[in-house]
C-alpha cells in the first residue's frame, strides 16, 4: 500500500465487484467520516465486500462498508457497518439517480484510496452478471493466461 507519485494511496479495492458486476461507468466521491473512521481507513482496516451506494432524500450513502474499529479509540469508536454520507455534487446525485431507477443498474464502491489526505470513494454505475458472462469472463482469463506463459516460455528458452 505504497503511495505512488500521484500522493494516492489504495486503502481498499472491492475486487468481487468485477467479478460479480459490469462497470459502465466511474465516478469519484468523497466520504463524512468521523475521527475514528478516517484513523482505521488510514491503517488499510477497511472492508468493501458487500458493500453498495444508494440514494436516499436527495443525498447519496454507502452501506455495509466495514470500517473496523480503531484499536486506539476508546468509547469514541465507530459502528463498523453504519452508513456513510458520499460528497457529490447536487447534478451528479440526480444523474446518479435517473440511471439507477430507469436502467435497473446498482451503484457499488469499487475503491477507496487517500487522495491528498482526503479518503476518496471510487464508485461504479454496475449492471449484474450472469452466471454463463462470469463463466465467459473466466475462460477468456484462463486463455490470456495461457498465452501469456507460453511467450514468456518460448522467450526464456531463446537465450
């Protein structure tokens, strides 16, 4: 979790979300946290699993993101699962919104990282896979793969 030359360090990545989802498109928010939270998310103790973004009275929120609590906080600490409040702005919360209602598509966190201190929320506008699109997805994998070690083994044996 090293910061590279862009100051941005990767506290999460919510790897099951590309196996289990289509990314259409991708969008940076930020996150209210509390004084516990950030200090967690800073040490990389953060979980995006299950977790999704949905739209409620205008504002948008993140829920069933884990944030463990902070070994140092005492009787401040957090709730590990509660909501979360996602900075956006008004335009980009309806745009959000008309997509998610129309289209049947999901908003889920793909990755949180610190961008410049601030602790930044990649989310992804998702449509669902299918069982036979991960079974594809998994061949194609496996046969780029297999090329891949086939050249690295015909390139080792010419020197």
């Amino acid at each position: 979790m090293a910061a590279d030359k862009t100051g941005i360090k990767l506290v999460s990545e919510n790897r099951k979300a590309y196996h289990d989802f289509f990314v259409l498109e991708k969008l940076e928010a930020g996150l209210v946290l509390t004084g516990t939270e950030i200090k967690s998310a800073r040490e990389g103790k953060v979980q995006l699993r299950d977790s999704y973004a949905d739209i409620v009275g205008g504002e948008a929120w993140i829920l069933n993101a884990h944030f463990s609590p902070y070994s140092h906080g005492n009787i401040w600490n957090h709730d590990p699962t509660k909501k979360r409040k996602l900075l956006l702005h008004k335009q980009e919360i309806l745009k959000l919104f008309a997509k998610v209602r129309e289209k049947g598509l999901a908003i889920i966190p793909l990755k949180l990282y610190l961008k410049d201190g601030l602790l930044k929320c990649e989310l992804g506008v998702c449509k669902g896979k299918k069982l036979h699109d991960k079974r594809e997805a998994e061949q194609t994998r496996d046969q780029e793969m297999e090329a891949k070690k086939a050249m690295n083994l015909k390139n080792s044996r010419s020197f």
